[in-house]
C-alpha cells in the first residue's frame, strides 16, 4: 500500500471542503475558458491500488539507452516525425485536462503562465480572466506551499463563480506533498523531474560507477511520484513531465551530463512511474533557453517516443526567452522549428512581459503551423509537393553547423571581399538607391551600423557586411556613388543583380546571376563586376546545383521561389552541397512584405530559424517587398543580428536570458530587465540572467556567464556562472553591483559615446 501521510491527506480534505474545490457550474465552455450552453462534468472512479506497483523493483522501466539495451529490445532510434518531407502532425494521444484536449485531433492548445503571488487570489483571478478574455485555452500558476496551494482552490472556485472554467495548472517544484494537495483544485500539475523528487539542486558532482547505481536512487523518485501519479488518475487529472535543460537534477546531470539525451533521459524514467499505475493523462515538455538545445530535445524524445511506441503529446516552449522583438524571435526559433517538424500539441511563448502580450505570437505561431499542415492547407501540401525529390539526411541527434568556406582576397581586387561576409554568420541589408543621397548617406551609414569619423564610415561590430541593391544609382549621381565607393574602401560588399550591373555597371561590385544564366555563361561576370553570387530558387535539378561547385562564387543566395515549400527546398539544397562536397557561403535572402515588428520577427524565427538550427545556412539577408515599406534598415539589420544570436552563430550584444516571472518573483522583473539592459546590453559575448527568484532561477540559468537572482523581498544575490558571489545585496544597489562585478572578471568594456560630428560633404 501506498504511505500517505496524516498531513498530506487532513490538509487535502481540508483544502478541498475548503474551496468545495473542482466542482464546476452547470454548463460547458468554449474557447477562452467561458461558460457556453452543453454540460461537462468531471468524473472520477475508484480503483485497487494493489494491482500496480508500489516500489522500483516492481515497475517495469524503459530499458536503457546507455547500456544499449534499448537498441536490442526496441531496435535501433529511427524517424523523429512524421514525414520528413511534407508537415505532417505527429498522431498523438487525447489527453484531458478539464474541459480542454491535448492531441493531435485537436487544435493546438494556447496557454500561458500568471505572474501574480499566487496566494494574492482576487490579483490572480483578474489576471486569469483577461488571459482567458485573450483567447488563452489554459494558464497555469506557482504553487510554492501549502499557502498557494490554498489559494488555488480558492482560484479555481472564483474563476468558476465569475463563469471562468478555463483550467488551472499548478507548477511545482521541490514539493510533492503540496502536489497532491493542490491537485484537489486544479485540473493539470506540471511537475519538473529536474527537482521534484531530487530536492534542492545542489550542483555537488555525483559519480556513478554503474548503471545499477544510477538506477538504485529510483527508489526516492517513486516514493515521491507514486502518490500523485494515484491521485491524479483518480481525480482526472493531467500533468505535464516538464523537464528543463536548466534544471536537470544533478544526479541526471552526473549521469548524462547537461545534454538533451539527459533532458529525454530523465523525462523517460517519469512517465515510466506513470505508466507503471496504467496513468497516461500527461504531456512532456523539453525547454531550454537555448534554442538549439530546446529543438534537438524535442526531437530526440520524439525519435525515442516512436520507437518505444508511446504517443503522449508535447507542450513546446522556451524557457526564459526575454522580451520583445528578440523574445518573440527566439521562441519562434525553437517552437517554429518543432512545429514545422508536425510536433507539438501545445504551447507556451515565455515572454518577460505580462501574460496577455504571450497571446499574439503563441497564436501566431500555432496559426502558422496549422497553416503549413498538408492535410489542412492545399497549398501548402501543393508547395510541399512540388518539391523535387531528394533525400534528408539530417542528423537530429547533434548539432554540426554546415561552415561555408570564407572568402579571400584575390591578388589584384582594389575591394578586400573577406570583409563581405562573416564567418559567423552574415548580415546583409538591402538598399534602395534614394538612401545614398548626400542627405541620406550619414543617416544610410547608422542604420547599417557603421561607426562615422569626420564623415567617413567604418565597420564596427554589428554593421552589415554587405548590401543588397536591386536598382543601382544612375552613374551620374555623384554624391550617391561616392558613398557606395566609401562603404566598398571598408569592406563592405555590394552585391546587384547581373542585368542591372549591364545597364550601370559599378565598379567592384559583386553580381547577382541565377544559378542557370551562371551555368549558360559559364559565370561571366558584367563589366567592374569583381565576383559572382549565384541566386538558387530551389527549381533547379540536382545536376544543375551541383555545377555551384564548378562555378566557385563568392556565396550562394538561396531565395526560393513562391511555388515551392521554403523549407523543404531548402534543405534538399542543401543535401545536394553535402552529397557534391560544396562549401560556398549560403545566404538565405528572405522576403517578407510583414508591417508589423513582431509578426516579421515570428517570420524569421519560423522559416529561416528552422534552417539555420539544423546548421544550414551562413547568413541572412532581409528585403522587403511589397508597395510600402514598414520597416528602417536599421530595424531590419537588428532584426537579422537577432536572428544570428537567437540561432547561437553570431553575437553582437549581451545575450540576456530573463524569466517570465511568476507568483515566486520577488522584484518587478520588466523594469529591473530593462535597467540590466541599458547597463549592460554593449557586451557581445556576455549573458547576464535574470531570474525572479532563488527557487527555480539558479537551476534555469543554465549557462549564463552571471546572474542576478532575487532571494528575499528588497535583496537579490549576484551570480558568477553557477556560484553566489555577492549576497543579499539591496535592490537598489544590484544593477551597480553586477556591472561591478562583470569588470571584475574582466569581461566589461565601456559604452561607446555617440560622437558629435560636423557634417562632411558627402561628394569626394
Ligand atoms: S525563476 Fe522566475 S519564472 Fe522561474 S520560478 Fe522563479 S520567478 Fe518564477
């Protein structure tokens, strides 16, 4: 029999006559949570607990990867989705959580986390209301105690009185007694296998010798699950296996290491405890706030899924994402990508901002996905389809960035073309010809990032590397050729189409052909052209792309052609370089006729993201298209380093890695992100965590170089990698004390000054 303790059980009582809890009106609900005229009602069924395990021995676990038991008893790991070449979702299991369903024959479920103390109960209901009025399908909140776990029962019954019957989800962390409490009031617990049976994290290395010593210590893990897992399949309850890369246990961290095998490994040996009671009303999550880590995570458990034959869905997000533009574009990075892949049956954007604002982009992102399905969209299964054959060979169990051969300088060129592109990852802007007027030029030149002195323009660390001009200033236009001359003297390329070079040749330019024109001249360059770029749409036969190689163009565009599935013609491009050996710089050159910062953001997250994760791909180019234009090339070229950062290839700021803030954060998390930022946001090569609380944050840090963590109310303590270096040090003192402390590591540069500079005559 299973031990619950006297306490567990007089509090649970307690909290539920308490909050008469789980006892929703009459009446059903429609999207948002509202009340809506059909009658659901939640049942729940008694059950002999004696027929299921009560102890490690007895449970019958997954066998293990490391050991390569798994390969002899379930075969080797194959297929990750469901067709790698058309989206197709992944057929998951139905899983209930009150009136809503998780799964594949439902639309993917929008949720999103309050930030009030939870036990503030009238904060939280209001702030429930306006995220189900939002359109959001489930929110869920912390549970920290015994008190907030009080508090959502109080909560669930508010809700339910203002005709509210959105579910709840409690997160728990480090407390499996309160778990079974709270699961009295609300309908889902997500529980972290990082720290729910584990306890504190304590980051002391552990060696296992054996795998049986690894897997003697599944004795506390079962003790701790088994009473929940009882509970929740006698309630109806739902939970969620959310492992975070962060946050591994260090006993997984000892065993696996810090890796998505660890994250998968670790989820694993949780629904094997549920599956032992015959439980399988759960969903797994693999975050990371890195979206390389979040995308081969969910893949790899996705990969083992099928081979063990298990269709629990998947809850997408990543973890700690920021704000923003940059927030939304590093969630749609990984969620995007996954969502492409037909995986994923929910999600959450983690935004540092209020839970209302995570609305638009988590919709989008589900939109888009649902859009680029094949059996819902005809045009999309048409452009899918009309992709030529080819063969994946992608490796989804690591990453290998594809690293185009950078460029040299030739003998005799007066432009130095190994500044055109970045080994890194490139940014390209494009341009239109009026921005190179003598009143435009000094403004031209800040938007793509260079620094002036006395008028003259020179790269800094976050300046495009080339630009893009589909139409050249007339050769007459004095002041305008000068200023392209000056960018070129600097390194900067200046890539034009091939016909319109014929018509106004420049001089050192580099010209843009199509890959065919390229093969029927042999690569003939107009006249001043210096070297070739080759524009492939993605309709060409495999022969005629692997004449690149014959060709040995400075870089190859890849704009595919409207008719064809982005991303799948991108990647058979890029299985064609891999099987013919070419190495050419790939430029994705990326149209978008967007009008709003956010959406575009999402856009590059979603459709150029999603190849450069898997290492496809050397940089980005960004044009718009379309009668207006919406957006300043300053804002494009940010977006694009954006994207290079998101994508873990190029950094040109601090990288910021900022909770979304819950009912455990104990400082005001926006304005205290935003300070950080303006102190420190100069640093490329940096991260600076910032994390709510002492609870969760020093384990969801993950590699961040230091940390600013909130401990009690008014103090935070300050972090150098996984190490407490300052403590307690007040509220108001901490953004000062953490520069400090950055100088200190010798890892602080000053901000540079925006210099005053008389205007210079543009003309030379
Ligand atoms: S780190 Fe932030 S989001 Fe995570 S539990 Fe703490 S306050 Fe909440």
């Amino acid at each position: 029999m299973t031990y619950i303790s006297p306490y567990a059980v007089a509090a649970a009582i307690a909290l539920a006559s308490d909050a008469r809890a789980f006892v929703p009106p009459p009446g059903g609900v429609s999207r948002g949570g509202r009340l809506a005229p059909t009658t659901t009602t939640t049942t729940t069924t008694a059950r002999n607990m004696a027929t299921f395990p009560d102890s490690a021995s007895d449970i019958l676990w997954t066998p293990s990867w490391k050991t390569g038991d798994r390969d002899l008893v379930v075969g080797p790991l194959g297929k990750y989705c469901e067709d790698l070449y058309s989206v197709s979702r992944r057929k998951t299991r139905t899983v209930t959580c009150g009136p809503i369903k998780f799964g594949s024959d439902h639309p993917i479920v929008r949720q999103t986390m309050a930030t009030t103390d939870t036990a503030n109960v009238d904060a939280s209901i209001e702030q429930i209301i306006r995220c189900a009025d939002k359109g959001f399908d489930l929110v869920r909140i912390t549970v920290q105690g015994k008190r907030e776990a009080n508090a959502a029962a109080k909560i669930r019954e508010g809700l339910f009185k203002r005709g509210y019957t959105i579910p709840l989800c409690a997160d728990m962390h480090f407390q499996p007694v309160v778990a079974q409490l709270v699961a009295d009031a609300v309908e889902k617990i997500r529980i972290n296998p990082g720290n729910f049976a584990d306890g504190r994290k304590d980051f002391d290395e552990k060696v296992y010798e054996s795998e049986d010593e690894y897997v003697k210590e599944r004795e506390y893990l079962v003790e701790a699950m088994l009473p929940l897992v009882r509970k929740c399949k006698d309630l109806g309850r739902c939970m969620r296996i959310g492992t975070n890369h962060g946050s591994l246990s260090s006993r997984v961290l000892s065993y696996y290491g810090d890796t998505p095998r660890g994250m998968v490994e670790s989820a694993i040996e949780f629904a094997d405890i549920c599956r032992s009671q015959d439980y399988h009303n759960f969903v797994f999550s693999m975050k990371a706030s890195n979206p390389l880590v979040m995308v081969q995570s969910y893949r790899l458990l996705a990969s083992e899924m099928y081979r063990l034959d298990w269709d629990y869905p998947l809850h997408l997000g990543v973890t700690e994402a920021g704000e923003g533009e940059d927030g939304r574009m590093k969630s749609a990075v990984g969620i995007g990508t996954i969502l492409a892949d037909g995986l994923g049956d929910t999600v959450r954007v983690s935004l540092t901002e209020d839970p209302e604002y995570e609305y638009e982009p988590c919709n989008r992102l589900s939109e888009m996905a649902e859009s680029r399905l094949a059996s819902m969209n005809p045009d999309a299964a048409a452009r899918q389809s009309a992709v030529r054959t080819y063969v994946d060979t992608r490796d989804i169990t690591a990453y290998a960035r594809r690293v185009g051969d950078h460029p040299t300088r030739r003998d005799g060129e007066k432009v130095d073309a190994s500044l055109f592109l970045n080994p890194n990852g490139s940014m390209m802007s494009a341009v239109r010809p009026f921005m190179l007027s003598k009143d435009s030029a000094p403004y031209l030149y800040k938007e793509l990032g260079f620094k002036t002195a006395v008028g003259m323009p020179f790269k800094d660390i976050a300046t495009s590397d080339s630009i893009f001009m589909r139409t050249l200033p007339s050769s007459d236009d004095v002041d305008a050729r000068s200023a392209l001359r000056r960018m070129m003297e600097v390194g900067t390329g200046v890539i034009v189409p091939a016909d319109e070079l014929e018509r106004n040749p420049l001089e050192n330019a580099v010209a843009l052909v199509s890959l065919a024109d390229a093969v029927a001249t042999n690569g003939k360059l107009p006249a001043g052209a210096i070297r070739l770029a080759v524009e492939i749409d993605g309709s060409e036969d495999d022969a005629t792309i692997a004449k690149v190689k014959d060709l040995d163009p400075l870089m190859v565009s890849i704009c595919i052609s409207d008719g064809l599935s982005q991303l799948h013609a991108s990647r058979r491009v890029f299985e064609i370089f891999k099987a013919n050996g070419i190495t050419v710089p790939a430029i994705h050159h990326y149209r978008t006729n967007a009008s709003d910062s956010n959406e575009l953001a999402l856009e590059l997250g979603t459709r150029v993201g999603s190849l450069l994760v898997d290492g496809n791909g050397d940089g980005i180019l960004i044009e718009q298209v379309g009668e207006s234009v919406n957006f300043s090339v300053d804002f494009l070229r940010n977006a694009g380093f954006s994207l290079l950062q998101g994508c873990r290839m190029r950094n040109t700021k601090t990288e910021f890695v900022s909770c979304p803030s819950c009912g455990r954060t104990l400082f005001d998390l926006q304005e205290t992100t935003a300070q950080i930022q303006e102190a420190t946001g100069h640093l490329p090569g940096v991260t600076v965590a910032i994390m709510g609380c002492i609870v969760n944050g020093p384990g969801e840090m993950a590699d961040a170089d230091f940390g600013y963590v909130g401990t009690l109310p008014g103090k935070v303590d300050l972090y150098y990698g996984k190490e407490v270096v300052r403590k307690n040090v007040p509220n108001e003192d901490a953004v000062d004390s953490l520069v400090n402390l950055i100088k200190s590591y010798g890892m602080w540069k000053d901000k540079e000054e925006e210099a005053v500079e008389e205007e210079v005559p543009i003309a030379a």
